[in-house]
C-alpha cells in the first residue's frame, strides 16, 4: 500500500466535489507529482468500483502498478485498443 503526501489526498477531496457537482475534472501538475494516483484515491473517496484509464502503450504497466499499489482495480488500456471496449460502462475515465 502506498501513502499519499497530503497535497495529492487534498486534491483527490477537490476532485471528488468537483466530480459530483459536474461529472467531469480536469486534474493537472508537474510530471512525476503523483496525479494517477490522486487520480486513484478520488476513486476510492468515491467508492467507485468500475475505472478505465486510457494512456499511451508505454504508460500501461506503470499505471498498473499505480493501481495495484494504491489498491484499485483498474482496466488500463491504450488508445488504439480502445474501440475493443465499446459498450462496456465504467464509473470513472481517467484519460492520460
């Protein structure tokens, strides 16, 4: 399991208000400051069991551990092998 520095599960809250009002949040920050796994955190503040994050090829494995080190199931794919999963529904998208 992974600890979050403060600023991340401050802005994981933020997320998750401005999620619920609008359905929709733009999260962005300096590279390597920790935003998928902010990401994942507003998720489970969310209870949110159903997550699609669409990332380039390179990023799948990194995001997987993410996931798994932050204790979130989570369908990681690329943007080309996206249209495998059409008609399949998710209660959050998390585009990279």
């Amino acid at each position: 399991m992974v600890t979050l520095r403060p600023y991340q599960t401050d802005a994981a809250k933020r997320l998750a208000i401005i999620l619920l009002a609008h359905r929709v949040a733009y999260l962005r920050g300096e590279v390597r400051t920790g935003k998928t796994l902010t990401a994942f955190h507003t998720a489970q503040l969310m209870s949110i069991p159903r997550i699609l994050v669409v990332t380039k090829k390179k990023a799948i494995a990194s995001i997987q551990r993410d996931a798994a080190a932050i204790g979130v199931e989570a369908t990681v794919t690329n943007y080309e092998q996206l249209p495998k999963l059409k008609g399949t529904t998710w209660g959050l998208l998390i585009v990279d």
